[in-house]
C-alpha cells in the first residue's frame, strides 16, 4: 500500500515538472514553480526514506498467501490437475485478483494503524511490518503481486469463519483467551487434573501471585506498547488498537488473578470479559474482532460458526483434547 501511493506520488510530481512550460521555458515564474515542485519532491523523497520500518524496529507479522487470499479453487486445481496446470491456470487469470482471504481484513486493520502512527511519529520506525510468505511457484509470485497491489496492502493457524460479518475498517480488534495464551497453562492443568473446585480454592489462595506468561504475552505486549503512543497524544478514546481478555474464567471466583497479572507485567486490555464457562461464539460474534486466539478447539470451532475469524494456539495441557484440520485446508480423500 505504501509503495503504491509513493510510486503515484512520485509520477504526480513528474508531471508537473515535466508537462509545465513555465519550468520548461526557464522564466521567473518557471523558477518560482521549479523551486516549488523541488521542495515538494524533496518532501516526498524524505517521506519515502521512513516508509520501510527497520528491522529491529518493527513487529513483524509473518502471513501467508493462503491466509491472506482465498485460494481454495485454485488448490483444487493443483490437487486434481497436478502443478503444471496449476501454474498455466495462475499464469492465465494473473490479472485477475484473488478473493480475499481471511487475514484479509486484520491486514487492512494493522495497515490503518500504521497510517495513524505514521502521522502521530513520522521518524519512527515502530510500526507494524506485515511479510507475506509463500511456497507457491515463481511464476504465481506474479498473481500474487497483482492482488497485493489491486488491494493497496502490503505484503498461529487461522481458521476462516463460517459466515461473512462486516468488521472494522478503521479500528484494529484482537481479542485473547487467557490460560495457555496470554497466560500459561498452570491452572488450566488444575482444572483438568483436579477439578473445578480445587481451580477455584487454587486461585483464590494465589490471587495475588502473577500467573508465568503464554506464548501470545509478547504480541499484547507490543499492540499495549503502540497503544500507549496514541494515549500520549490523548487518543486513548479514538486508538484505532482495541483489544479484549475473552476467557472462561469467573470474574468471582478467578478473575481477580487474571487482572492482577497483567497489571504486574504493567499490560492492560480495553475489555475484561469473564464468561464463567458460557460458549464464547455469541460475545465475540458482538464485539467482532479482526482475530481470536484461544488454544481449545471448541472454543475456535464455535467462534468460527458465528462468523469470528479464530487462531488456534498449540499450547498447553488442552493440546490433549484438541482435534481438528483447519478448514483451508481441502479434506483428503480416502
């Protein structure tokens, strides 16, 4: 997206200093309008110079091709026909976009949280840096291109919702389960292991003891660390980074430990919502974020049939009890 609008940048500026015949013909006017159009090209190579984050800058978001666009016709082809016709279908229809995907719309949302940052703190580099990944043929690179560019976009296992729902387009929404995502799986291996009733003594007793961190901790970590630099510029009502504590824990009886470790580790989530182990589908189908994570399979199973695009963790104890293929992928057959 960036590239693209610098690359129209860039040719607007040449033609005003090619097509105008006052830069042309060398008058007073023509020296004023020279000067002008320098000044405006020199802005623009200024701005060009920050589009590209530094590495050790940015939050790499690593996403790939078959995330970011629905290719599921064209795999059918590949598994039906074989590469070669793979490729020549790919090659034929390159001009052709592909259908959006589902990481499609959390791309459009880290992209409008870029533009934000970028306008708040225009010399730095701490922005997101969405890579897209392939092992696709060379030669599908081109439609692949393509459709970054008709979609102005640069370039865990997501499991395609079920139906379509309309989410933001000018607000990024993340949305975390708590134990063995933000958090680790110590009291999760209570609860299975000893049952309900010895969980809830367990957190009561250790309320007031930081849970050790899950493998998504450094992700809230970073959008918290970007939301504080739109909070800095008292934005925190129109941050375009929202993000939610989805879990299944009693506010009662468990919640108290789950706050109070994120406050420990100096996080924070916009929205607490403590389901006491009601379904999660209805309330994420209400606040629509752009991505759930959750490490239980039912959990991402009946978020995706309420049309919530969910990111299952392959973390902890309930690996035990998890079973099932994400849906982008084609079932082989027997």
């Amino acid at each position: 997206m960036s590239e693209e609008r610098l690359r129209t940048e860039d040719e607007s500026s040449g033609a005003v200093t090619q097509n105008n015949p006052q830069v042309r013909g060398g008058s007073d006017a023509g020296e004023t309008d020279w000067k002008a159009a320098q000044k405006a090209f020199e802005k623009i190579a200024s701005t060009k110079k920050l589009r590209t984050p530094k590495c050790q800058d940015a939050i790499t978001i690593a996403v790939s091709s078959r995330c970011l666009f629905n290719m599921v016709e064209e795999r059918k082809i590949y598994e039906l026909q074989g590469l070669e016709s793979y490729v020549k279908y790919q090659q034929e229809h390159e001009e052709e976009p592909l259908k959006k995907g589902p990481a499609f719309p959390l791309v459009k949302a880290l992209e409008t949280v870029n533009l934000r940052l970028r306008e708040l703190y225009p010399d730095s580099d701490e922005i997101f840096d969405i890579v897209l990944m392939t092992n696709n043929n060379a030669q599908v690179g081109v439609r692949l291109i393509n459709s970054i560019n008709h979609y102005g976009i640069a370039a865990a296992t997501m499991f395609q919702s079920e139906k379509d729902l309309q989410l933001s387009d000018h607000q990024l929404r993340v949305a975390f389960d708590g134990d063995a995502v933000l958090f680790s799986d110590e009291s999760e291996k209570i609860v299975k292991t000893q049952g309900l009733d010895t969980f809830f003594e367990h957190e009561l007793k250790f309320e007031d003891k930081p849970l050790a961190q899950g493998p998504l901790k450094g992700f809230l970590e970073v959008l918290g660390k970007l939301q504080k630099k739109f909070h800095a510029k008292d934005l925190r009502l129109n941050c375009p980074i929202r993000t939610y504590l989805v879990t299944a824990r009693s506010a009662a009886s468990s919640g108290g430990r789950a706050l109070k470790t994120l406050r420990s580790w100096g996080l924070e989530v916009d929205e607490a919502l403590f389901l006491a182990g009601a379904p999660k589908g209805p309330l994420l189908e209400k606040i629509r974020p752009h991505i759930f994570f959750d490490d239980q399979m039912f959990h991402v199973k009946g978020a995706q049939a309420l049309g919530t695009i969910a990111a299952h963790v392959p973390y902890g104890m309930g690996q035990k009890y998890n079973k099932s293929t994400p849906i982008t992928e084609s079932p082989k057959k027997s």
